[in-house]
C-alpha cells in the first residue's frame, strides 16, 4: 500500500491503538493535520505547546498508554521543549512529532527552522530526524517501542515537510530490531537471593519505593511484600500511590519535605530497599551521610541509577514488577515490632499538623486535607510545583496507583493545569482536582480555554497566597527574610478571570467556606477554579535544610 | 586512570553528536578520539580514551549503553592491547638542520612526506611515548603545526572486544 508520510503517521497511530493527540497545527504540519481531519483519532487543540505535552503526560501518567503530540516546526516545537524534558525527568513515555522544514531547507536558517533533533538529544530517550521516507515506517514502530518500553521516556520525530508529502510503499514492521537496545527485565537471581537473606537478617529494615513501582505495575506486589516480611514503606513524590497511604506500615513521603518518622527510619535502618527509585538529591540529602548504617539493596530497571549517586550493595537491574514477583517466592514472613514501636515513637514526637482556627485566615493544609475529605480519596490529583505540591503529598493520602500527577524530577512549574486536562481526559469519570499554587497557575493558564472548549469538568484549587512561597520560604529561612521578587499581591482575579475564559470561578476567603465550596465545585459541572485566599506565610514543614542529612530536620512552628 | 574504550556504534546520522554530547553534559572527559568505519559498514567503532576513576568509569560505561545507537562497549585497558596513533607535524626545516632532522626520523621509522625549503612534513605513527619523544625532539627546530589522529587500538593475540566487554 502506498501512502504518504503523513499518512504513514496516522496509519501508525491506529496500529499503536493511539485514540488521543494533544497538539497544535502550523505551516510545517500542515500535510499532517490534513490526514488527521478524516481519522477517528480524537485530537485536542491546546492554547500552547507545553500545554499540549504536558496533557499527553498527564495522559500518559493515568492511563500507562503513550502520549502523544504534534506541534509545527520552530516555535511549536520549541515551545513543547519544556514539556519533553519534563517527561524525560519523569520518565514518561511520550511520542512527539514535531514539524521540519523540507529537507531542502534544513541548514539554511528557513523560516520557523529550529534543529530539534539537536536541540531534544539531551532531554529525551531517543530522537529521529527523517531524512527518507523510505526508513518512516520503521522509526515509527521504534518510537513507540522505545518510549514505552524498559524504562518508559519520551521519544520525538521531527518530521519534515517534504517527507509528510512524498509517497512509499508503507509496511509497518511486525518486529523492532535496535542492536543497541535490551532491556533488562528478569532480575539476576544471584542477587535476589542475597536481597532475601538481607532482609531476612535485617532487624530496621526500610523499602524506599519510588516511580517505578507506579509505572511497572508493581504496588500490589510491594503490598504483599511489605505485609508479608513487615517492613515499613516510604515512598517518594512519585511513588505516592504506589503503597497505600492509610496502611499501618506507611511512613509518607521521605526526603526535603517527608514526614520526620519516615526519615529518621530511613537514617537508622539497617537495610534500604530502594524500588524504582533513583536516590535524587531531594530524597537523599547530604549524600555522604544518607544510609550510612544500612545495607543498600537497589531495584531499577536502568543500570545507570545502579551506583550513580548511591552505591548499592545489592545491585538488581530488572522490571520492578518482576524482581518483586521472583522476590516474593524468597522471602520469609517476618515481623518487626520493635522497630515498628521506634518508628511510632518518631510519629508521636513529630506528627504532621498544621492548626486551622475557625475564624482565622485559611491554611494551605486545610484547604487539601479538605478536598482530600470530600472526595473521601477518591480524586485524581494533578498538582502545580511549590509549596502545595508538598502539602499535597503531606495531606492527601493517596491510597492508589496513578491518582497522583506531578512534576517531580524537572519541577515544573505551569505542568499541573494542562497536565490535570490530559489526565481528565485518561480518567473521564473521575473527579480531578489541579491543586495549583497563585504563581504556578499563572504559567499556562491559557489552558483553561482548552478545558472550557472540550468541557473538560476539572476542578483547579489555587492556593492562593499572593506569593511565590516556596521561594518564599527559602528567603525567609536562609535569606534573612529578605523577599526579593515573590510578591504576587498583583495577580489577576481568578473567579473572573475564569468566567473570562466561560468557566465557573469559586473563592473561599473563611475556613468555614473551604468544605461548602469544595461541594460545589464538584456538583458544578465543567472547569471550575476556586480561589482558595489562604494565609499568606505559611511553610512547609518539617524540612531538611538543603545539605543536610535527612535526620536533620526543621520542624516548624 | 587512563581507559581506551572501544564503542561500535550504528553508523547514523547524529551518533557522533550523542556520544560526545554525553561526555559533555555529565562532565567526562574526553582525552582522544577517533571515529572509523568497521567491516560492516553499517557499524563505526569509536575509539575513547577517557582519563576516570572506577566510579565515573563505570557511569561512562553505563551512560554510553543507554545510548540507543551505542551496540557494544569494550574497555581495552583491561586486558593486554596495543594502541597507536598517527601524527603528522609541519617542522621548521633549513638546509642547516634538515640532516639532523633526518637522522631523527630514520632513527623513530619515521616518514617525510612533504618536502619545500623552507620545512618538511613528518609522518609518525606509534604509542604515546614514541609521539611524545620525537615531538620534544623535533621542538628545538620549531614545530609549524602538528596534526594526531587519535588513539586507536586493538586486543593483542586472536582475541576480538567481544570477549573484552565491561561488565
């Protein structure tokens, strides 16, 4: 059969069982939009970009299916830069088809030109520039392959536009064949066996579970493991999910802003079981001191994170899902009271709290303890990055997988809104809420338009506290209190800036508001912001101060 | 410590960029390089020789590997090799010193290339050592230019870098 290049690309997407395609048309793309106009394949026209990759992410976060985009050559593509890197430091399996000038104008600095291939090699798993049409079938089948296989990442294909108009011969490979790509999935047995003896001498013991637990599939495994050897589990920003929050063996988050039990765990066991995750600097802390009495046992499927900032005892390179699967048939079930007991007395000395008086201004805390009370859990969260992003992992207690949506490697600040869009449209009969903070909602607001156009019913929660606070908060703490450039006393009003945009805008300026606006949110149907007017200086904590070993912790007023 | 990494990449377009792109964003360095097409002609071998600890070493190792173009990586050093490297040098040479000069170049298996009044061309392939002996030498008649390809090197004996790959 033949076909032309744009077309190829829409045959792909059907054989990838693609439904969805977040994008933004332009000259380069033209050809490929043409193609698209007569598919079944549902295409969401955002107001941005970035606002369009990171929809296909928060896509691809709740349903575990690619995500895909097409943005236009140059400025289109450059604008959903941020987006990709966003993806790749989560790894988050994306397909982007950026638009290129013909071929016979690349290098000459042609109109809306921009290398992309150079530009994305840093920030994504893999990226294609197609010079033949001849080899397209062929990357498109490895595009998909490699963003979603081993340890998931986004992929681009930048897509001239003579390539989109050329006819060949189209048969789309049953089979990939990448020399230079194998995945490790099976664990070596070697080492599970030394992880099980490991933890079947470990007296305070500890299983640090990140994203990969979430992405493999593997939280009712690491359940059954937790339950059957009682161990306690700490989980990163985005392992949230990936153990039940309200189990007695929860510890919370660990790292900057975990909860005081689960890191003074973490500094006094003696065995770390890290499961897909990655050691990162916000968990770790002063890297010298981190695990220092404990014996590091180190699940990853990318043998890269084995060793980079950590050096594990217990190396095991391999599919979460599989390593735990091959684990559990080793392990003995065990119990670990004491150390249970020590733990409970870490919780007693520091809980998490914050106290909302009845006629005093709102609390940040409150207003997500709330919407977490509300929905009962059962909302999916999409968050913004800042202070709320760590409340939020503070006080709503996610209980499943893929109900928490957020930036966590590349922190990007304007990824929930467009992210909360592209994980409603993943989860159509779910209720979800963006908790956003005032500054991070002002970075791509332009995409509440793309929720009223769709009726896309998200509910966006602003914090509002007239401030960049997390910014805030390092000033106060470490910066003598000297607030350089955090004011944000001069932002619009959102309840009319969302009915601006033909949505339903909600403030609550009372605590005694906060649960009733909540309520009507929800029963509102369609995109809705609410104004939460929160106290103004309010911090996260506890907090370890940057550099210091997570034992060391501040704790607040 | 010094490594001669031997890295077969497919032969795309853009594979050159990646590896070296690599070594610049996560602060390895790059001490000599050298890029040539294999039997396959599908399949270049990059020749790296990187100065690393064990630990950043082993990330190199790591990091090249997710490349997906990279297909195999073989450390050298380990085992017994030999390695040599091209150097042509441009070197200021009058009639008053051009049979010192000659002397010198029979004296390392030298060639002389390129001959005009005023200087010649040498020709000079070797180890590190052997370079770096006949360019001190040569110095004292003043060096115009010099040109090295980078180091390149093989396995002794019948073993091939399948059998020599990093762990």
């Amino acid at each position: 059969m033949k076909l032309t290049g744009a077309q190829m690309v829409v045959e792909a997407l059907k054989r990838e069982n693609v439904e969805v395609v977040f994008g933004y048309p332009g000259g380069s793309v033209l050809n490929l939009y043409d193609v698209l106009y007569d598919s079944d394949i549902r295409h969401y026209l955002s107001r941005h970009e970035q606002g369009a990759v990171h929809a296909a992410d928060g896509y691809a976060r709740v349903t575990g299916k690619p995500g895909v985009v097409f943005t236009t050559s140059g400025p289109g593509a450059t604008n959903a830069v941020t987006g990709i890197a966003n993806a790749y430091m989560d790894s988050v399996p994306l397909v982007v088809f950026t638009g290129q000038v013909a071929t016979t104008l690349i290098g000459t600095d042609a109109f809306q030109e921009a290398d992309m291939f150079g530009i994305t090699l840093p920030i994504t798993k893999h990226n294609y520039l197609v010079t033949d049409i001849q080899e397209l079938p062929r990357i498109l089948k490895e595009a998909f392959y490699l963003a979603t296989s081993g340890r998931p990442g986004p992929v681009l294909i930048d897509l001239p536009k003579d390539i989109q108009q050329q006819q060949a011969e189209f048969v789309y490979p049953e089979e990939v064949n990448i020399p230079g790509y194998n995945p490790t999935y099976e664990g070596h047995p070697g080492q599970v066996n030394r992880a099980a003896k490991a933890i079947a001498r470990a007296k305070k013991p500890v299983i640090y579970a990140g994203g990969g637990v979430v992405s493999s599939g593997a939280h009712e495994l690491l359940l059954k493991l937790a339950e059957t050897t009682g161990i306690p589990v700490a989980t990163t920003l985005m392992g949230m999910g990936g153990f039940p929050s309200d189990h007695h063996l929860a510890l919370g988050m660990l790292g900057m802003h975990g909860t005081y039990w689960a890191n003074m765990a973490v500094h006094e066991a003696d065995l770390i079981m890290a499961i897909g995750a990655r050691f990162d600097d916000r968990v770790t802390g002063k890297l010298d001191v981190f695990g220092q009495n404990a014996k590091i046992v180190h699940i990853d499927i990318d043998p890269a994170e084995i060793g980079k900032n950590v050096k594990a005892d217990i190396p095991i390179v391999g599919d979460v899902k599989l390593v735990l699967t091959e684990l559990l048939k080793k392990v003995k079930p065990k119990e670990h009271k004491e150390w249970l007991a020590r733990i409970d007395e870490w919780k007693k000395e520091a809980p998490l709290r914050y106290n909302q008086a009845e006629d005093g201004e709102i609390l940040p805390q409150y207003v997500i303890e709330s919407i977490y009370n509300v929905t009962k859990g059962e909302a999916l969260i999409a968050t913004e990055v800042g202070q709320h992003q760590m409340w939020t992992a503070q006080y709503y207690r996610f209980k499943k997988p893929r109900s928490l949506i957020t930036s966590g490697g590349l922190g990007t600040m304007g990824f929930g809104l467009p992210a909360s869009i592209g994980l409603q449209i993943g989860a159509p009969d779910a209720t979800v809420f963006c908790i956003a903070g005032d500054g991070s909602f002002q970075m791509n607001l332009q995409e509440l338009a793309t929720a009223v156009a769709y009726k896309i019913p998200i509910k966006v929660a602003i914090i509002n506290n007239r401030y960049l606070g997390m910014v805030r908060q390092w000033q106060e703490l470490f910066f003598n209190k000297r607030y350089s450039s955090v004011d944000l006393q001069k932002s619009p009003d959102f309840v009319k800036l969302a009915e601006a945009f033909g949505a339903v805008g909600l403030r609550a300026e009372k605590p005694a508001e906060v649960i009733p606006t909540i309520e009507k949110a929800i029963a509102t149907p369609g995109p809705v912001v609410i104004d939460f007017r929160v106290r103004p200086e309010e911090n996260v904590f506890p907090m370890v101060p940057p550099n210091h070993a997570i034992s060391d912790m501040v704790r607040g007023e | 410590m010094k490594h001669i990494l031997a890295v077969l990449v497919e032969n795309k377009p853009g594979v050159l960029v990646r590896v070296a792109g690599l070594f610049a964003r996560r602060g390895f360095n790059i001490e000599s390089l050298a890029v040539g097409r294999t039997m396959d002609p599908g399949i270049s071998r990059m020749t790296i020789e990187v100065d690393a600890d064990e630990e950043t070493l082993e990330q190199i190792n790591k990091q090249l590997n997710k490349l997906v173009n990279v297909i195999k990586i073989s450390n050298l050093t380990q085992e017994p090799y030999v390695d040599r490297e091209l150097v042509l040098i441009k070197v200021n040479a009058p009639a008053s010193s051009r049979a010192e000069i000659q002397q010198i170049v029979e004296t390392f298996r030298a060639k002389i290339i390129d001959v005009s009044l005023q200087s010649l061309i040498i020709e000079v392939t070797g180890n590190e050592e052997k370079l770096e002996a006949i360019q001190s030498l040569l110095s004292h008649y003043g060096i115009l230019e010099m040109v090295r390809t980078g180091k390149i090197a093989l396995l002794r004996g019948s073993k091939t870098t399948k059998n020599g790959e990093v762990k």
